[in-house]
C-alpha cells in the first residue's frame, strides 16, 4: 500500500475522517515531540509536561484545520512547529504571570524515550545512538546551554525536518549563513555534550 501524501491526509482530515487525522498527526509527532522537549526551557520543562504540550498543541491543529491551505509537506511542517513553538511561548508567560511554582519533575515513559532518543541521535554521530533516559537528560542539559540561534537552527533542521533555504526564511537569513550557523551549531552542541558526559 503506497504511503498517503500530507495533502491527501489534510484534505481527508478537514473531512473530519478520523483515521486520516491520526495517520496526519502519527506522521509528525516524533519530530514534534522531539522539538517540543529541547524548545521549552528548563524552568517550564519541570512545571509542564512536554507531553501535554504535544497534545495541546495537536488539539489545536485539529480545532484550526480548516484555516489552514495546504501548500506542501514542508510549509505543513512550518505551520505545525510554529504552533508548537508559540504554544511554549504562551506557557511560559503564564507560568511567569501567575509565578506558579510547581516542583513535580516529568519522568518519560519508556516509549517516549525511545522516540526521542531515536529523533535526537540525528543530532549527533551514529556511534551516540544507542541512548537511554540519562542520555537524553544529557541531550536536554546540553541543548539548554546552547545560544538561542544554535537552539532554532538545529531544532528546525533535525527535529521539523526543513531544508536550509526553509530555514532562511524562518530565521530572516541566506542560505550560507544557515549552513554555517548549523555547522557551528553541531560543533558547540557536541562539544557541550562531550563535557557534560565527561563530568
């Protein structure tokens, strides 16, 4: 059976057919979970779980599928992880306006890890794949010391899967200085890593 195009999934979603908005949805969800964990910043990451965000975030493309013209997997993507990103956003300023302090830690269930751990290793080299819980806290605590910059373009090209002229556009850069942007992204962010495994 040949694998159904987005387009063919969101036209049969709007429909509302419910095995097409979870095909849509299963399609996207690793990189958006993956996304979704090493965007929020630690101080909401132990006050919210990233999980729910997820789902926050999939509620809401369901409720707004019908304001959206599908134009291509990668403009689809874009419309999904900007959504996430600013459902984060809007978590954080509630969180800072009503200065909740919730001191509960989120623990990954099992197949979470595992999904994560697969979307994160592309980050990486192929011999740091085999990763458990405590390789993705590295991940994350490494991710969390990285500039903003490194944070977006690396998240944008290894977890919502966007080519480097999607990028620059995303960020307001050419295309050489994703590139390079990228290049020096990787290099810190397995630099850090190196040093928080090592300590």
């Amino acid at each position: 059976m040949s694998r159904e195009s987005d387009s063919e999934l969101l036209d049969a979603a709007r429909s509302r057919d419910p095995a097409a908005v979870d095909a849509l949805l299963r399609r996207h969800l690793p990189g958006l979970r993956a996304f979704v964990r090493l965007r929020v910043p630690p101080a909401l990451r132990v006050k919210e779980s990233c999980s729910d965000l997820v789902q926050s975030v999939c509620k809401d493309l369901l409720q707004h599928m019908d304001d959206f013209e599908y134009q291509g997997e990668a403009p689809f993507r874009g419309w999904l992880f900007t959504a996430a990103l600013n459902k984060i956003r809007e978590h954080e300023r509630y969180f800072a306006r009503e200065k909740r302090d919730q001191k509960r830690e989120v623990r990954l269930a099992d197949a979470e890890a595992r999904t994560l751990a697969d979307c994160y290793s592309s980050c990486l080299s192929p011999s740091r794949e085999a990763m458990v819980h405590e390789r993705i806290a590295l991940i994350e605590a490494a991710f969390d010391r990285l500039p903003e910059d490194y944070r977006e373009v690396l998240t944008l090209k290894r977890c919502a899967g966007m080519n480097h002229a999607e990028i620059a556009r995303h960020m307001g850069r050419s295309e050489g200085a994703v590139r390079t942007l990228l290049s020096r992204a990787l290099t810190r962010l397995s630099g850090v890593f190196m040093d928080l495994e090592e300590a």
